[in-house]
C-alpha cells in the first residue's frame, strides 16, 4: 500500500497522529530483559490510547484501546511525540532484543505482544546497485517534495531513492550503518551476531534454535523494514522483513526505552 498524500491532507493526517499522541497510554509495569547496567527497558505491554482514531478509513485503535496498523513511518512519528509526552526516549525494541526479551523469564513482554501481536523493530534494509546496508530508523517526520514517494535521511543528509512524483511523503531518518550483507534464504537460528541473521547463522530446525527468519520483500523503492512475531505453531520467534509502508492488522507498537522509567 504506497501512502500519497496530497499536501492539504497532510495537515489531517498529522493532526489524527498528534491526537493519537495527547490520549496514549504507557502500560503501568516495565521489565529490564536482564540484569546488566545496560540493559534497555521494555514496557511490558503495547501503547494503549484512550480514545478511536480513523484517518482515510483506517481505525487506529482496536476494541481494547490497543492502537494497532501503523506503518512504520507513522509508528516513529508517534513514538516521537510519546517521547515528548512522558518525558523518555521511547523507541522499537530490535530484533535481537526481541529474541531476548521472548527468551527471558523476567518479561512479561513476550506474552502480552510478542504472542498476541507483531512488532517493527526499526531497522531498515536498503537495496541500491546490488549492494545492501541495515540500519536503525531514528525518527520520522513529513515532507513535501516534487518526486517521490519516502525519503531517508542519515547524518543530516537526504539519500537518494527512486519513486514516483507525489506531494506529501514521509521522511524517516536513519543512524549509521550497521551491517552491509543479508540472507539470500530462509532458516531457523540460534543467535545473530548483526543486526538480522546472515546466511551462515541460517540452517535446518535444532535444539539450539531460537528463531526463524523468513523472506525479504522490498518494495518499489529497494527499501524494506523488519518486523517480528511469536508463532505458536513454530514454538519460536519469527521474523521477516517487508514493505515500510504495509499496515499489518496485528501490528502493535512495543514500547522501549534506555531511560530508566522510575525517574
């Protein structure tokens, strides 16, 4: 699903992401994934909001208040803005967070999203002359450009991309790269050493395995973005990576933060 935007919509568009902003709800427990300094904290829970909020027939918030179908621009928009509202830097858990947080017995996290629901973790894979590179998406906004239809940003520059001519798209920025190989194959997994698992840490169901790791889909621009679920008919953490602009039904926003939450 490609999002163009005229530029007289974009103001509605961004005022229902803002209102879904001011009536969130940050579930009331949290959990460390283990007991190191470092370790990052999630929320043990997805964001909730208060109030039904539909935008170009989309119902962003389900019958429990989960809030529910946002792509991942939109999912960094509001994050964004959730940060400002409670005062923390909020962010996606990555994928290898994820897998910790579905393996630890400390996380209640696992059941109450991983399960139920998927989740993007904020990495983005972009594919340009044969070559690829990973990295973290930072943030999002909206902008209006002459020719095309999602714009990267890294370092403060805008890197270029191809598509077709539109108004209004969105801008996610993105951090340093992180990883330039990616898996040609789908298999099950023990660890990853990278950002995504390579094709070497790829390989046929074991004791050892932790997760599986399916297909790549790019869409017109060679750009595509992760995103990860608990199969119970896999009994483990499953993960693909597609489209940034797809809305999934159970996608959900969980909710991470290297704050400590307490302060």
């Amino acid at each position: 699903m490609n999002l163009i935007i005229m530029a007289r919509q974009v103001s509605e568009w961004q005022q229902t992401l803002d209102e879904l902003t001011e009536d969130l709800m940050l579930p009331t427990s949290y959990s460390k994934i283990d007991n190191s300094y470092d370790s990052p904290y999630v929320f043990n829970g997805p964001l909730k909001s208060s109030k039904k909020l539909f935008f170009n027939g989309v119902n962003y918030v389900n019958d429990n208040g989960v809030v529910i179908r946002l792509n991942l621009p939109e999912s960094l928009y509001v994050l964004r803005g959730a940060s400002k509202r409670f005062g923390m830097k909020l962010r996606h858990g990555s994928l290898r967070e994820n897998l910790e947080a579905a393996y630890s017995n400390e996380v209640a996290y696992k059941q109450n999203v991983l399960v139920p629901f998927w989740v993007y973790t904020g990495e983005v894979i972009r594919r340009f002359n044969d070559k690829f590179d990973i990295s973290r998406a930072i943030g999002a906004d909206f902008v209006e450009v002459p020719a095309t239809n999602i714009l990267l940003k890294r370092r403060g520059k805008t890197l270029e991309t191809k598509g077709s001519s539109t108004n209004v798209v969105p801008e996610i920025k993105l951090g340093s790269v992180l990883q330039t190989e990616i898996p040609t194959k789908s298999g099950y997994y023990s660890k990853i050493s990278g950002v995504i698992p390579m094709n070497s840490e790829l390989g046929s169901r074991s004791k050892e395995s932790r997760g599986y790791f399916d297909e790549i889909y790019f869409d017109e621009q060679d750009l595509s973005v992760v995103r990860c679920g608990w199969a119970f008919f896999e009994l483990e953490l499953v993960a693909d990576a597609g489209r940034p602009l797809i809305r999934i039904d159970g996608g959900v926003l969980g909710v991470w933060t290297d704050e400590n939450p307490k302060k």
